[in-house]
C-alpha cells in the first residue's frame, strides 16, 4: 500500500515509491529506493521536495499519530477499496458556457503541437516534450475555472485528428482526476504531461496498422502493443521529463490483475499516475467516434468501465467517475417526467443532480423547445430516471445542445 507523507515524516528504514515534483527538482536519479542510513534520509529532507509516497509493503510505516495526518492511497485494487480524495483548491469558476470558448482555442492549440511532434518522432528527429509544457499549463488553469468545459469539449474530434487529439483529452483527463485527487499545481501538471505524451510510441506504428478501420488481426495487435515501450524509448532518449511520465507512457495499459502490457506488472509495482493514466486513456478512447464504430455515450462508457473486473484502481475509478460525473456533459438521460435531455454541466455537491436541458418527449413523440433544468434546484421536482442510448434515438444534434456551434469545429 502506497501512502503519501511530508519528507519531515520520513525515517530510516522506509522504503521510497515517489518523490513529488519533477525530476530536476530533486538530486535524486531513481526515486524508489529503501533509506538504509542517516545520510540519504538527510539528502531528503534538505533535498527541496515537500512531499513523496512511500510503500508500506517494501519498507516501515509512519508513527501511529504522524499517520493520521497522512493521506493514503490503498493500491491492493480490491472491489472494496475506498479512496478518500479531497477536491484541490476550486478557485474561482467560470460557467461551461464562459469556457468552452477558451477551450476550443486551446483544444485547437493543443492538437496542433501534438500533430507536430507526432510528425517529428515518424521521421525519426529528436522531439521535444518541453513543447507540452505551456499547454499542460493551459489545461490546468482550464480545469481550474470549469472542469467540465474542456473534458467535455475533447471528447469531440474527427477521424483524422483522433490520434492526436486523444492525448489532449487523456491529458485534460488527468488534471481532472488529479484535482479530485487532491493534487497541487505541480502534480496535476505532472499528471497533465503524462497524459499529453501518454501515446507518443503510436507514431512509430505503421500507419496502415493504426489507421485501419476494422478489427486488428493477431499480428497486428502485436505490433500495436509495442507502443507503450516505443513511446517510453523516446522520452528517455529525450531526457526531458520526470520518471513518472515516462512510467505512465510506458504503463497505461496494465492492468491490475496482471493481464495488461507490455509488461504484464502485478498490481503493487503498477504506478499512481499510471494507474490514473490507464482510466482515462479508455474512458476518451470508448467515447470517441472512430472510422469503424461510433463513440459511447459517456453515461453508458461509466456503466460499463464499471463492470470490468480486474482492469482499473477501484478506489481511482470512483474518484474518476465523481471528476467526470456519473452522467457526464453531453449524456442523453430520461427524465421522471417523460422528457428527455442532454446533461449541461456537473453539480460536484450532487452528482445524480446535474443541469441538464430539456429537448424532446417521449409522450408526445416529438421536440420541445429547449430549456435549461438545474436538478439540485430546491425548486426542482423532475429527476433522472435512466440514461438513453443516442443510438436507440437516432438524434443528430445532441452534441449542438449542449457545446453549440463549437460542436461543428472538429
């Protein structure tokens, strides 16, 4: 079990899992570690770094009272583990509609420079990660203000720009995630970059194999799952960004039974982050459209990521679903009423509650004029009862109620 303490707790005898912060902010080049004498526990605690995770399994717990001022995390990934995340520091918030606006510009931004780098790594030229680091700034600060506007936004992409967008999207994931997590600025930008580069080895894939619009032969997918290691080659070629992103890059796709790759890592050696990178790498990936199937609906991409056994963090999948929301924005839902409507925006008070509009009835068998409904109301007397397969409705706005023309621009 991991467990996330101030260096000022750390003792001879306690085995290092994480230093927080990014690599060049510590003189340490390998981060798990067991501290054997006085000298390496005084390097950390005047090493700069506030806080690190230690694990328990490898080496000595805290002090009883030191310990219940720590924040833990249970790694054993059994269906009962509870996490217990506490939200960041929301700032000042901004309505989806005020940053949806900026989003699609940085969404536009973001794609571009992933585009480019992705063009660098096929011709085999040195990339540059540091590239990312404005965006991933961008991106917290997005999530910050709203975090719905910019998750939801990413979601939508074309065919053609999937590969690239997919890590914007996986990269506003994380920072989301992170947030409910309780991570501070530097974290939920190590976290941001992790998810931003997460699929770089997919552009050393041949393209008829990545691009193929059906179901991938054995020996296709075989070369398909090289990326993690391919991508994990680059970024330490690069020799530009922490350990942790490298490890997510090169992890995402284990999974806590053992079964996932390239390395087939039991559940104790998987990482937080990648862990975290493994939730929202599929999340975007089943609600994206594709050339040969249609994105999930987002409520319909929780239900069944939750009935996976042995794939994700169960205690890091309920943090996921309360920073995207158990209907996330732009989820079909039947009202108690009869009408149906698009999930607008989150209430984190009361995820069952969102603000949702109202657009078409079934009663009547026809559109309604769209109107605005918040749930958490106390005027409110309509309620979710069930989410709708878009599919089973056949609608071809419902991505315009609720992003507006901004819907149109992918």
């Amino acid at each position: 079990m991991l467990k996330k303490i101030s260096v000022n707790q750390l003792t001879t005898g306690m085995f290092i899992h994480a230093l927080e912060g990014t690599w060049i902010s510590h003189p340490f080049w390998r981060t798990k570690f067991l501290i054997k004498d006085d000298t390496t526990l005084a390097r950390l605690r005047d090493s700069g770094v506030a806080e690190c995770w230690i694990d328990i399994e490898q080496g000595d717990d805290v002090a009883a009272e030191a310990a219940a001022r720590s924040p833990t995390l249970d790694q054993a990934g059994d269906a009962g583990t509870q996490a217990a995340p506490t939200p960041g520091p929301p700032g000042p918030r901004s309505s989806i509609a005020e940053e949806l606006e900026r989003a699609a510009a940085l969404r536009a931004r973001s794609t571009e420079t992933m585009r480019e780098m992705f063009q660098q790594a096929r011709l085999g030229d040195a990339i540059e990660p540091s590239a990312c680091a404005p965006l991933v700034n961008d991106v917290v600060e997005s999530i910050n203000r709203n975090r719905d506007a910019l998750v939801s936004l990413v979601r939508l992409k074309s065919a053609d720009e999937y590969t690239y967008m997919h890590s914007v999207a996986v990269c506003a994931l994380m920072v989301s995630l992170g947030r409910q997590l309780g991570f501070d600025e530097d974290q939920c930008r190590e976290a941001g970059t992790a998810g931003m580069l997460h699929d770089l080895g997919k552009a050393a894939m041949p393209m008829q194999v990545l691009n193929k619009p059906g179901k991938l032969t054995p020996e296709e997918f075989d070369v398909i799952k090289q990326h993690p290691l391919r991508g994990f080659e680059m970024l330490q070629a690069a020799n530009a960004v922490s350990e942790p992103v490298m490890d997510v890059c090169r992890h995402h796709h284990e999974r806590i039974d053992g079964t996932g790759y390239p390395d087939c890592l039991p559940v104790e050696r998987i990482s937080v982050l990648a862990r975290m990178g493994a939730i929202c790498d599929v999340y975007d990936a089943v609600t994206s459209d594709r050339p040969y199937k249609a994105g999930w609906d987002p409520a319909h991409a929780i239900a069944q990521m939750a009935s996976w056994k042995g794939h994700f963090d169960a205690a890091l999948f309920q943090a996921f679903v309360k920073s995207v929301g158990i209907y996330p924005t732009g989820s079909l839902v039947r009202m108690s009423s009869g009408l149906l409507a698009v999930v607008m925006e989150q209430n984190p008070a009361a995820l069952t509650k969102p603000q949702v509009k109202l657009f078409y009835s079934t009663k009547a068998g026809l559109p309604i004029k769209p109107r605005l409904l918040d749930l958490a109301s106390t005027h409110c007397r309509d309620q979710i009862e069930a989410r709708e397969s878009p599919e089973n409705w056949q609608f071809t706005y419902l991505s315009e109620l609720w992003a507006g023309e901004l819907a149109a621009q992918r």
